[in-house]
C-alpha cells in the first residue's frame, strides 16, 4: 500500500472514530430516537445537510447557525450509518411502528450492541475505500470539494427515487452501496478540508491573524469583547485561544471593563474542557509582549491566551523558572496580576501561567525568546516530540476537527450557562 493510501486510511480511522464518539455520546443522551424515522424521513435529514453544505460553499461560508460543513458532513456520516444498521441489523433492532404503539416508550438497547454494529459498518465502509482507491487510483483527490458535495446529492437522489418507486425500501445492494459511498465521499470531503488550510509563512506578517482570522470555522464562540478559537498545532487535543476583538498588546493591557466577561469565559472553558476531556486541571498563558510567531510587524502583538486541558501531571512554572533561571512572582487571582502590572511593569515583556491554583509572572529582560516558547516548553513537559509544538509546520487538523465537534455543542450553550 502507497504512503498517500496509508494517509488516507489515518484520516479515515480519525474521522471515523470522531463520529462514532458522537454518535454514542448521543445514543446516551436521547436513546435510538432514530428508530422512529421512517426511510423517507431518514433520509431527509441526511438531503438537508448536503444542501447546507452547498449553500455554504455557494455562500463563501456565511452563516447563522455556529455549525460549518465539517459538523454537517460528521452529521451525514452518522446519519448514513443508521440507515446501513437498519439495514444490516433489521432483526436486531425494534421496529420503529412498534415503538410508537407503546406510547413513544423505546426499550434499552445494549450500547456495547449498537457499537459493534457500528464496528462492523465503518469496517465495510473502509474495505470499500482500499478497493475503491486501488482501482481508481485515489482519483477523487483531482476532484474539487464542490464536486464532491455534489456526488453525495446525486447518491442521495438515487436513493430517495429508489425508495419512492419501491414504496418500502428493501436491504438492496443499490441502496446499500449508495450509502457506502456517500460516506467516503464525506472522508474525502473533510481531507480537503484540512489539506487546503495549510498555514502560509510568507503571509503571517502581512496582516494580524487575530483581528483578521483566516480561518473562522475553528471559531467557538464570540461573546462581546472576546472570542475562543480552536489553536492550530494542538499539543494535546482541546487546545483553546482567548482573542480579544480590539489589538490590544498582551492581557495586562486590557481595559478593566472588561476583566469580569474575560474571568466568565476562563471559568467557562474550565468546567468545559474538565467535562468533555475528563482532565484533572485547565492551565492557562501568555506570551506577553514576547516570543509570538505572528503580529503585523516582526515586532507588533495581539494578546492572546492558550487554554489546554490536562489530564497528566505538569509542573510548567517549575521548568521555565529553570529553564531561563529567573524568579517569579506569584499572585491569587488574575486581577492581582493586571493591577500589579498596571501599576508597576507596563510595557514589560512577560511570561505568564495560571497552573489552576494561582497565577505566576516571569518579567523578562530579553525580548529574544523562541518563538512558541510556552508551547515547546509544554511539549518538553509532557514528554511529547519537540517538532509537533510548532503550528506552522503541524497544524494537526484531525485533532482540531475531533475537538471541534465534541466541543461545539457545549459551546453553543455559552448564554444559557453564564
């Protein structure tokens, strides 16, 4: 098997294992709901994501709802996974009729059954894109996305005539195949994706990447001063930015109207990350003034803080305070720190940290600092390769694609829990 197979197979398993956590995660939540759904409603839902996706990509990615194209591709995916259950494991499943003649009262099923139907799907669905890429050569990387799109409504077509003509659909390899190959056909799509968001060096310096964000679809959310974006090159998975809206220098400059909404989306991201990541602690820092890799000159700054999720042990104060030898100075709560930089360092380069217990300030003489110095020193501390800290050269879109949708709907509730 060629490298460039092997690649798409890795993207393949990542995907894949990125809808199947969220199609269990929702089978927990509301049961097999999609039991209920007749075949042509089935795949209705599944025809109006495609649609949306071709109005996004007609519209140049305008949108409403906070959900872009990769969300709805996972979306058909799972939704294209039911209709081969129902299929494959007709005798395994409760009929959908039955169910609404017990008052709307749906039996427990075995989630570790639904899993190994599940398996056994994604396993047929990637034997058929190792023989599908062996005789086309992996042809569909010539293809345009749009394209793409447009295959999966073209399937989604056939099926629904199929249905129509036949009235009930039955376990027929035409349909059956159709739905095979719409979700390769979205595998294929969510590469694209990734592979066409390569960051461009040469372009890093000639705007601000922060108050001009290239990339909006790793937007979580945007309150009224700031917004929380996805961070390429994510060290560990979940890897989040704070971004205020105006250019400010670093977070010691912020105004002080707006500490109060920043505290709220710091508390807001902790219990966030702790619930969908499990992690012990949520740390947080800032190259203030110093060491950043992007800026509208060499020498120019858009305060943002790194918010990462942890679930090993790390003591990151420790090891730069031996890496530069130099002291800290320890304070109780960020409001501590931006009063005591107001007043006694502003305009200072500064290193800072929230470990989760108290917050810590390395000022330093030298503005000289690796670049992504807080990032190399966190992959050091975590015993991760050195080259994966550095987001240009490994942006890490399936990690960023994974996050995305396991965070989005937690996300999406910012109003309703603050």
């Amino acid at each position: 098997m060629s490298k460039t197979h092997t690649n798409t197979l890795k993207y393949f398993d990542t995907i894949l294992n990125v809808s199947k956590q969220i199609f269990l995660e929702k089978l927990r939540d509301y049961g097999p709901s999609w039991l209920i759904l007749r075949w042509d409603s089935l795949v209705d839902q599944v025809w109006i994501k495609a649609k949306r996706i071709r109005k996004l990509e007609e519209n140049d990615e305008d949108m409403l709802i906070p959900e872009g194209r990769e969300v709805e591709y996972i979306g058909i995916i799972n939704y294209s996974i039911v209709a081969l259950m129902r299929m494959g494991f007709k005798d395994k499943l409760p009929d959908g009729d039955k169910i609404l003649s017990y008052r709307f009262e749906i039996k427990e099923i075995d989630i570790n059954s639904i899993n190994q139907m599940y398996e056994y799907i994604i396993q047929r669905v990637r034997d058929l894109l190792i023989k599908k890429n062996h005789d086309y050569g992996e042809a569909w990387k010539e293809m345009k996305i749009t394209s793409i799109t447009d295959q999966i409504l073209v399937k989604l077509l056939r099926i629904k005539k199929t249905i129509e003509s036949n009235k009930e659909p039955k376990a027929s390899e035409g349909i059956d195949a159709q739905f095979c190959d719409i979700i390769n056909y979205c595998v294929f799509a969510l590469i694209k994706l990734f592979e066409s968001k390569a960051v461009q060096k040469e372009d890093l310096f000639e705007y601000c990447r922060f108050c001009f964000p290239p990339d909006k679809n790793r937007i979580l959310l945007r309150s009224k001063n700031f917004y929380i974006m996805l961070s390429l090159g994510p060290i560990v998975e979940g890897y989040l930015l704070i971004i205020p809206y105006k250019h400010f220098k670093c977070f010691g400059e912020i105004p002080k109207d707006i500490i109060n909404e920043f505290i709220l989306i710091k508390r807001f991201i902790i219990n966030n990350l702790k619930r969908v990541y499990n992690a012990k602690r949520v740390i947080f820092y800032e190259h203030g003034r110093v060491a950043t890799s992007i800026g509208l000159l060499p020498n120019d700054f858009h305060a943002h803080i790194h918010c990462i999720p942890l679930t090993t042990k790390c003591n990151l104060v420790e090891e730069i305070k031996k890496d530069l030898n130099i002291g800290y100075i320890a304070y109780k709560k960020f409001e501590d720190f931006w009063k005591d930089y107001d007043l006694h360092y502003k305009n200072r380069p500064y290193l800072y940290i929230d470990d989760g217990s108290r917050h810590y300030c390395f000022y330093v003489r030298d503005k000289a600092l690796r670049p992504q110095y807080f990032r190399y020193m966190l992959a050091k501390c975590l015993g991760i390769e050195e080259k994966y800290a550095n987001w240009m050269e490994y942006p890490q879109w399936e990690k960023i694609l994974k996050a995305k949708i396991l965070l989005q709907p937690h996300f999406l509730k910012w109003r309703d829990e603050i």
